[in-house]
C-alpha cells in the first residue's frame, strides 16, 4: 500500500524538531531516545519574568475564597463573589497583557457559572414577604423556633384559608361536627369553650382552636367534638385542611417537630386554663410565653372521661370550683422534669 507524497511530508516535518533536539543533546545522535540526559530534558534553564500585577491579584482572590470559613454567615456568598472577582482579573490579564485565548475564554465559563450561583443563593435570601394578618402568628409562634419565612409561607400558602365567624356563631358543636375536617389558629377575637353548658376556658389570639383533638385523633378518626367552641367576638381564624396539613408535614421532618412541639404546648396552656377558669388574658398570654411541660395528655381523653363518669356533674364542679379533685385529674401527669 503506497503513502501519499501529504502525509509523508507531515510525518518528516513533525520528527525534524525531534531530531534536532536529540541531536543538540551530548550522545543522543544515533542512540535514540536512551541516551538522552533527563536533567536537560526536563529542567528550566531560563525562567520567564513575573507575570503582571492583575495575575497575582487573580490568584489572591481565588486564595481568599478558599479560605473563608464556613462558620461566616454568608460565607457561600463571598466565596462566589470573590471567585467571580478572581476570574475577571484572569480575563483582564489574558486580553491585555498575554493576549491568550484559550485562558480567557476558560474564565469567561467559570466567571458565567459563579454568576449563576452568585444569583441564586442571593434570590434564595431575599426578604419574603408575609400577609399582615400572619405576620402576628409567624412571629409569635414560628420565628421562635427558627422557622424560615420562605417555609412558613410555603405552609401558609397552598392549602390554607383564612375564615371568620361572627360574634355567637359555632365554631364546632358538641357531640355533631366532626374533628377529622380541619385544624385552626386564632388570629383575632376570642372563643368560648364548654361542656354540656358548663364554660371550661377561653381561646385567645394566636392559639390553636382545635389542638386537643388534633392530637388525640391522629390514630383513631371519625370521632366528634366532645365540647362546643363558640365565638365570643368577631373572630378570624387560619384555617389548614386537616389531611393536606398531615401529608404535607410527613414531607417535611422539620416542620414536623414545630407542629408536634407548638400543639404540645397549646395542649397545656389549655389544661392550666381549665384547671383555672379565672386566668386573666394577660395571665393566659404570660403563661404563653414561658417554655411548656409539651406533656402527652389528651384533653380529649379527660373529656370523654368526664362524660363516662356517673359522676360527671360532680367532676365539673370540682374543676369549676378549682377544687383538689378536678385540679388532680389533669394535672397529675403534668409533673414538671424541672
């Protein structure tokens, strides 16, 4: 098979620089690669001058930004803005001083891409904004726990709605409405909660309406209100659908906890209060604030109790009266650890 007079040509001129540099090395003449000396193959006899001050500044930058600790709150940040401050001054030095394009067009991409990042960690920060009427409940509730507002809205957004009820309106009633609907936080006014007429304690603002049989029914559906809420005032309610709530909590771990801690501690600030219908709003509010015992009764469980007591009027009346046997009945499982 015969070469073509190209390609011959292209092979002898590529090995004539080979040849010469063999050549100019001591012994290398006819010994092949063997007899060359590694030391003058691989070392540099003449090293070039400084680069300019731009380089340096590039790699300075690239330094910095390697260093910075994660402990930095926006430590992520930086290091993208400093990236991108090293890569344009690589591109300043490539363009005007080596006037090499392949360095440049390289940091032209690493400078696009920590752009893209750049803008999305700052999009991620940006200030979220909450519905004046939540604002109250995100802070008094949510903010607290290190719930983020962008997380909060996402809970707040999608399948939730907010509803009022009018001074006297039911919010559930007993023995009829069904606790498997729904799960509400108060967000203004004030309700009434009572058993077979007998006024047990009031809800307040930025307290959930219905956390007692939240908890106590996660396990066993189809069960009823055991006591009749009623609006006092003009009230306003945020109202989640129960089975969304639920679905979308099993998605989040974190936002899990929040729910299970804040419907703990609802659940207890409401035990003081039946065991002590006089606290005033101020009182109730005060109590609020203080960490809770986030004890595992169910208020359910002590009101079926009543209602399958043959002494039921009697329990009420020790309750109401504040007396040492109504007093014992919630409160012996709420022992503080302290």
């Amino acid at each position: 098979m015969s070469v073509s007079p190209e390609i011959s040509t292209m092979f002898f001129s590529t090995l004539a620089p080979l040849r010469s540099a063999m050549s100019a090395v001591p012994g290398g003449g006819g010994g092949g690669l063997g007899g060359l000396d590694p030391m003058n193959v691989t070392s540099c006899e003449d090293w070039e001058e400084a680069h300019h001050l731009l380089f340096h500044l590039g790699n300075l930058s690239l330094l910095l930004a390697l260093i910075i600790p994660t402990t930095v709150a926006l430590h992520m940040i930086l290091l993208r803005l400093l990236l991108l401050t090293g890569c344009t001054l690589f591109i300043a030095w490539a363009a005007l001083y080596r006037c090499n394009l392949d360095v440049m067009v390289w940091n032209v991409v690493f400078l696009v891409v920590n752009f893209m990042h750049l803008f999305f960690l700052v999009y991620k920060r940006r200030p979220i904004k909450i519905d004046r009427e939540l604002r109250s409940v995100y802070k008094r509730m949510f903010e607290p726990l290190h719930v983020r507002e962008a997380l909060f809205q996402r809970l707040t957004g999608q399948f939730c709605t907010i509803q009022t009820l009018k001074k006297g309106q039911v919010y559930a009633a007993e023995d009829k409405t069904s606790v498997d609907e729904r799960l509400s936080i108060l967000l203004k006014g004030k309700m009434k909660v009572s058993y077979r007429g007998h006024f047990l304690h009031n809800i307040y603002t930025n307290a959930f309406i219905d956390s007692p049989e939240f908890r106590s029914t996660e396990m066993h559906r189809g069960e009823k209100f055991q006591v009749t809420i009623m609006a006092e005032e003009n009230c306003k309610f945020l109202c989640w659908s129960r089975e969304r709530l639920t679905y979308f909590l099993e998605s989040d771990t974190f936002l899990n906890e929040v729910f299970r801690y804040l419907i703990g501690k609802d659940i207890t600030n409401k035990l003081y209060s039946l065991n002590d219908p006089t606290l005033s709003d101020k009182a109730v509010k005060k109590m609020d604030r203080q960490p809770s015992l986030c004890s595992q009764l169910s208020m359910m469980q002590m009101r079926n109790s009543m209602g399958s007591t043959s002494d039921t009027d009697d329990v009420l009346n020790q309750i109401l009266r504040g007396g040492s046997a109504g007093s014992s009945l919630p409160m012996t499982q709420l022992t503080p650890s302290d």
